[in-house]
C-alpha cells in the first residue's frame, strides 16, 4: 500500500519562474494539505482541498495556487517564485472525518 | 493567535528516557500529534491524543496531556541512536478547522 507520493524530490528555479509541485494521497484518502517547512522551522499550512476545491487557506499570499484532481491527486503551483520562496512542501492526506495526516517525504523547492 | 512552543534541543544518553515537551495556546484543540522528521526526510506520525485523554501509552511512547496548563509531552523509554531525529508538536485546532499548527521541533541527540 503506498503512503503519499511526491514529485519531484528536488528541483532549482530561478526567481521569478513558476513551479508545479504533485502529490498522490495515501490510498483509500480523499483529502490533500499542503505545507511549507522552511530551514529550521516546523511547517506552515498552506491550504486543503477536498472534493476537488479549497476548503481552507492559510496565511500565503495568492502567489500559491492549487487543483485537485477526480482521483484526489493534487497539485501545487507557485507564481512569480521569490528567494524566500526556498523550502520543503510537504503534501500530507487524510479521509474525510479523520483527524490524522500522512506526510509525503516533501519535494525541496531551492530558489536562486 | 495559535500558537505551539517547544524547546529547540535535547540531549541524553542512550538507554534513559527522553522527554520533550509542547505548550499550546489554543485551549479549543481537540487532538494533538508527535512528529518525527529525521535529515532530508518527510515527517512520520509517532502517536496522538484526543483531547479528552490524559495519557497514551504506546510500546515504548508515552504522552501525557495536562489541558489546564496547555502542556504536552512525549517520554521515550529506553531511548536508542535511532531516535536520533527532530520531534514536532502539533495540534488540530477548533472544529470547523482544517489546519494542523506545528511547533519549530526539539532537535533530540542520543549519545552511545
């Protein structure tokens, strides 16, 4: 049974480029969060999706976007990508009425 | 505002009991959750706790939660090299909400 899978595992942009980020949900989840863990510091929730919309949004600007697919994938995409911009995004999956998150092993995100 | 506080490091030797401790300030949390993350890794669930428990014991993980003083702890027994990693704290916040709230981690260091 795989967990959450991410992709990719590492990638460089430059300033200014944009960046899509995919994760595949534990199985038998329907519910996709994404994080931001920056150097040091312990995530930071981005938004959730479920039922293929933005349930939740934290403090990020509008910059961060995402989709959810029909079967529940996700993605996460970053406009306009700024140096502070480098970090972990971990993807993490749940079910619906379950109060537990899986984390992916996150894709590192370094921006120069 | 949520907030999760823990101390940044830990160290004890191999063979004694770790314990690392959490402060929340969001009194309405209804479940709350130890994370391990080891180098270069995504974060892997430990244990969690309703918050109508006091305590959780498994194998060789034990949490205790005191509601009145917003304190959480995880004591690892018998406390081995590869428990080498950082531990965050995290908790799940008023119904309706989706967000998970992270502490910044308690780097622990087990020496041989």
């Amino acid at each position: 049974d795989a967990g959450v899978t991410q992709s990719p595992t590492h990638l460089i942009k430059t300033r200014g480029q944009q960046v899509t980020l995919r994760c595949s949900p534990k199985s038998g989840h329907d519910t996709v969060s994404w994080y931001q863990q920056a150097l040091g510091q312990g995530p930071q929730f981005i938004f959730q999706y479920y039922e293929e919309e933005e349930r939740q949004r934290g403090n990020f600007p509008d910059r961060f976007s995402g989709h959810q697919f029909p079967n529940y994938s996700s993605e996460l995409n970053v406009n306009a990508l700024l140096l502070g911009d480098s970090a972990l995004y971990l993807c993490a999956s749940s079910s619906q009425g379950g109060n537990t998150i899986y984390f992916g092993e996150g894709s590192w995100l370094t921006v120069v | 505002g949520e907030d999760v506080e823990q101390s940044l490091f830990l160290s004890v030797r191999e063979g004694d009991s770790s314990v690392i401790n959490c402060t929340y300030t969001d009194s309405s949390s209804t479940s709350l959750y130890w994370y391990k993350q080891e180098p270069g890794a995504g974060l892997q669930l430990l244990t969690y706790i309703f918050s109508n428990m006091d305590m959780k014991q498994d194998q060789r993980l034990t949490v205790l939660l005191n509601k009145k003083d917003k304190h959480l702890s995880l004591r690892i027994a018998d406390t081995q090299t590869g428990d080498s990693a950082i531990y965050f704290c995290a908790v799940l916040g008023v119904s309706g909400t989706y967000k998970y709230i992270f502490g910044t981690g308690t780097r622990l260091k087990v020496l041989a």
